[in-house]
C-alpha cells in the first residue's frame, strides 16, 4: 500500500504552499486538497505566468495529474466557476482532470451575507475574515444543515437549498438584515452550480483508497495555516477547519496509516492577515521593508500582510502537531536586504523564559526573545544550485534544522518555479 504525503503550511497560511505544491507534483499522481475553501489564494508561477488558485488544487497546470477537491473543503459555485473558466482558457482540461468529493459542502450567497454580518457585528474584535462564507459554511456542515456537491445531483436540491435560505434569512433578521434580495446572487449561484454539474463527481474516500492500493502517489494539499486550525491555533483569531496533517485524514478519507511524508512550509521569515494576536511582528520599517521586498499582500483579499521575524516556539509547536518530516522555508530571497536577521527563540512569559507556545500569545502573555544571526546581502533569486547558497543562508538553514530537529529538504529562492533549491538530504528527485 502506498503512502499518501502531506504538504501544508506551519504559520499563519502563504507560506508557498501553491509555488511547492506546483514543483512537486511531477512525483505524484494525484494532488488532493482537505480543507479550507477559497479564503485560501495559492500562487503558481511559471513560463511568465502568474496565477492565483483558490479551491482547485495546485496540481492542475501538470500535464498527467488528477486533482482532488476533498470532502473536508467546503466549495463556493461562483468562485469555482470563474476558477475553471481562467484554467480553460489557459488550456487545462477541468473536466478530465478536476474531480469532487460528492461530500465536499457548498458555499451559499447567505453564507457571505451572514460572515459579512458577523465580522460586523464584532466591531474591534473582528476576526478579519477573507468574508468568503467559510465560517458559517462550516457551521452549517457541523449543525447538520449543509448541502454538498452529491445533493446537486437530486431533485429536491432546491428545496433543500430553500430551507437552508429561510434558516439563514432568520439568523440575519436577527442581525438587524431584513430584506435583503438574494435575487441577483441567486441566478448567479445556480448558473454555477450548473458549471459545476458538468464535472465529475466521486465518493473520493473510495477513490483515493483504491488508488493507494494501486500503487498510485497522492500528495494532499493543506490550506491556510496551523496557526490558523481551528483546535491549536490563535483562537478565537483563526479560520473554521482543522488546518493540521490530521485533517488530511479527515478531509480525504484515508487512515492516519496511510501517511507518508509531511512537508512543513515556513516563510525564512512571518507574516499574518487579519487579526489577532502576531509575537514577533515589526511595526517599524523594518516590517515595511520585508513586506515590500517579499511583495506582502494577500492572495485572495489584496490586503497588506503583517510581517515579523522567524518564532521558533510556534514552529517548534506546528511541527509536533504535525509530525513533520521535512521543512521547507520559502522566500529567503527577501532577507537578502539585511546585515543581520531575528529569530524568536523563546518567549518571556511574566518574566519565565519559555520555548513552548502557551495558551494565550497575546502580548500582555508573551515577549518575543531574540537571537541575531548574520544575514546574507546577496542575491539568491538566480542561483542554480543549493552548493552556491551564501554561507549565511547556509548557517541559518543549520541552525533552523537544530533547533527544530527537521531536515530542510527544500530552499525556494523566489517565485517562479525554477527559483527552488533542493538540498541533498530530501527524498524528493531533483
Ligand atoms: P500560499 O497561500 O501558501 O500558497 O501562498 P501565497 O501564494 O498566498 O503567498 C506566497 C507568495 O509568495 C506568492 O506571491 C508567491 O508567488 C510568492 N513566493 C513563493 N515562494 C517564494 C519565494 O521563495 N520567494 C519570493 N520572493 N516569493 C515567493
Ligand atoms: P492560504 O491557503 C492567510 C485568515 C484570515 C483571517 C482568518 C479567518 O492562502 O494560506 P476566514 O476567511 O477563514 O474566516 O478568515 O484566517 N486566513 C488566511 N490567511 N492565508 C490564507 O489561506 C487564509 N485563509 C484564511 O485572514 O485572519
Ligand atoms: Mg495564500
């Protein structure tokens, strides 16, 4: 029986999941996404081509691989259908390559209406949502109210849809959103859902097993971050799924046996969108400069990314959740402006010194403790090979693999593609 991999992100989400996802997907026959929806905004670039996925799995532009939209993912039709739309004119053929999980939920208009009137009704508490529905999608999913991708397929599904509408039209009353005309984003919602008939639909638990008994190499695709899972991370300020390798299980179906490799993604650096609560973040220039130099602005919501040093003990924490075997840090090209570089090796929590992450990291909690380390003022953008790497960078990279007891197997030096430096420890083929 083969293994199934698991890539996903050890900070709060864009740590290139879509960029590595993309470069190694030629070693696999199937990429399989498990959770989250399209709060998540993957980048992949190649061949002067800059594109941004949001539910479709970063697979897709590889000429012999199927893609999986798992059951734990929860789908909006509209921003699915624009997806495909963009992949077909680029070439991809969706109907061959693209399959859904008949159990994946679906996103609904009043599931943006009622994220929208929940963040509002937070005031400075706001969680700083993507306001994609994803909250309250999964709430349906969990207060056994959802409709998935196999009720689309019935004749009653609009009947369905219409008492899901009427429970939500109760919810925003409540809100103080009466009357709201649901008419326009309607028409636009079932036109998709029709797009969304034309793909092919599968039990992917049975299918994603059967594979595995052939011999067939999954890799599943994580999104946001396990800073942001719903149990471990900076709750309440977190998105509404498990974002950790044991809801690659959940999410797809396949046994907690049947994992292989996990490959943790961390930025040489950390960023966040959104609220809440960020140990090492720089509100000086310094932040600005990293967010200017690794272009920080989200993927999906064009907002300017909150930048800070490299925590160790949040990644010390994210790797234990996770059982990672492999790091991958991404965007060292951006610390090239620096003569020297921070990393958080522990916190200060009221005056104990700590390389845990505790219950609350709110700052009244936690002081980031720093170590500072040579930077590397080179260029990496257009190296070949890990043998060129300044010896900084390669000081650093020891140094993380130390602390954090995990092989780098994967230094990426820039956007594209080709901008990915494999280090001779990892089992992947160069
Ligand atoms: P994801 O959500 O984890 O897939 O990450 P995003 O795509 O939201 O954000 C990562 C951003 O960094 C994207 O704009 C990528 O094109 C870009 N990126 C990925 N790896 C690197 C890298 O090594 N260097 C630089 N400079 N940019 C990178
Ligand atoms: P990828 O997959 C970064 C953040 C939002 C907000 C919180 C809750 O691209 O890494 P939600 O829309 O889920 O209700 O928002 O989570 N967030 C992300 N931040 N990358 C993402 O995805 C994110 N998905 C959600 O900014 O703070
Ligand atoms: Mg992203």
């Amino acid at each position: 029986m083969m293994k199934a991999d698991v890539l996903l992100g050890l900070q709060w989400g864009d740590e290139g999941k879509g960029k590595i996802v993309d470069v190694l997907t030629p070693n696999y026959d199937i990429i399989a996404r498990f959770q989250g929806g399209p709060n998540a905004g993957h980048t992949l670039e190649f061949n002067d081509i800059k594109h941004v996925l949001h539910t479709v799995p970063s697979g897709i532009f590889r000429s012999d691989t199927i893609n999986v939209v798992g059951n734990g993912v929860v789908i909006d039709p509209v921003i699915m259908q624009a997806e495909l739309e963009a992949l077909t004119k680029l070439g991809v053929d969706v109907k061959k390559k693209l399959l859904l999980s008949k159990k994946a939920h679906l996103i609904l208009p009043t599931h943006r209406i009622l994220d929208a009137a929940s963040e509002e009704s937070k005031g400075k508490e706001k969680i700083g949502s993507t306001l994609k529905g994803i909250g309250p999608a999964y709430m349906d999913k969990t207060g056994r109210n959802g409709l998935r991708i196999g009720d689309m397929d019935e004749d009653d599904f609009k009947e369905k849809y219409n008492v899901l509408v009427e429970k939500h039209r109760h919810i925003l009353s409540r809100f103080g959103k009466q009357d709201i005309s649901l008419d326009e984003l309607e028409n636009k919602w079932f036109t998709a859902i029709d797009t969304l008939k034309e793909l092919q639909h599968i039990d992917s638990e049975h299918y994603l097993n059967g594979k595995l008994k052939q011999g067939k190499s999954i890799l599943a695709e994580g999104a946001q971050g396990a800073l942001l899972d719903i149990d471990f991370g900076s709750y309440p300020f977190v998105t509404s799924s498990n974002t950790i390798c044991a809801a690659a299980c959940t999410g797809l179906g396949i046994p907690p046996t049947s994992i292989g490799e996990v490959y943790g993604i961390t930025k040489a650096y950390c960023t966040r969108v959104g609220s809440g609560p960020f140990p090492t973040e720089l509100l000086d220039e310094t932040g600005e400069l990293i967010r200017k130099s690794g272009n920080e602005f989200g993927a999906t919501t064009g907002r300017p990314r909150r930048c800070g040093w490299l925590d160790l003990p949040a990644l010390k924490y994210t790797i234990m959740l996770n059982g990672v075997t492999q790091l991958i840090i991404t965007k060292a090209d951006v610390l090239s402006d620096f003569d020297t570089i921070k990393v958080c090796t522990h916190y200060d929590c009221k005056g104990e010194l700590i390389d845990y992450f505790p219950f609350d990291i709110a700052p009244e909690y936690v002081k980031p403790v720093y170590k500072t380390l040579k930077g590397w003022t080179q260029d990496l953008t257009g190296l070949q090979s890990i043998e060129d790497i300044p010896v900084e960078l390669n000081d650093y990279i020891n140094y993380l693999e130390d602390e954090l007891e995990v092989p780098v197997s994967i230094v990426s030096v820039g956007p594209d593609r080709t901008q990915t430096l494999i280090r001779e420890k990892t089992t992947v083929p160069s």
